[in-house]
C-alpha cells in the first residue's frame, strides 16, 4: 500500500494506492490524523487506486466520523473501484460517508 498526501488549493488530498488492510491501515490513520492536526477541514480521500479493502481499513474511516462532526471537517471518497464500493454498500457506510465518483464531484460537495 502506498499513502501519499498533498495540499491542493483548499484541499488536503490522500492517494490511496493498493490494498488497504490490517498491515496498511495505519498508514491512513496517521495521513488523516495528519491533516487534522494541520487544521485541514476539506479532505479528499482518492481511491482511483485502490483495488481492496478490509474491516480494518473501513474501521479507520469510521473512528474519524465523530471527529469530523465535532470539528467542521468534510470528508469525500471519491473513486472507488465497484467491488470496493459494494463493500462500503452492505455495510451501509455510504449512508454515513461522502462518496463520489470523480475528483470534480468530491471538490463540488465540499463546497457545499
């Protein structure tokens, strides 16, 4: 798994590249934990390049839910593969993350 993280315009972006799992996860606990302890409040998570994920890669996202309620941060995924976004379905996550097909979509969301 390779994380890499960028500001861009406004945005904290984070590349997600290969399988996130167990091994990787703390990889992106500590590039969110990064961005918020910058003070980033518009972060987008890319996953263009991520072909898998496990209940500990989705269990990262969820700890953040609360956080990012109580600081005003948004959060957008954006695409994901189809097999990983069925997996974020079943589990209903979709109904409590923002998740966008592209870029452009994720930049307008968060305007909002």
């Amino acid at each position: 798994m390779n994380i890499n993280s960028e500001k861009h315009d406004q945005h904290y972006l984070i590349h997600l590249d290969g399988d996130l799992d167990a091994s990787s996860c703390l990889l992106l606990d500590q590039a969110i934990a990064t961005g918020l302890e910058k003070g980033e409040k518009k972060i987008l998570i890319n996953c263009q390049l991520l072909n898998y994920i496990s209940s500990a890669g989705l269990g990262v996202f969820m700890s953040y839910i609360q956080e990012f309620e109580n600081t005003n941060t948004d959060m957008v995924i954006y695409g994901l593969k189809d097999k990983v976004n069925n997996v974020f379905q079943i589990l209903g996550l979709d109904q409590l993350l923002k998740i966008v097909n592209t870029q452009e979509e994720a930049i307008q969301i968060i305007r909002l």
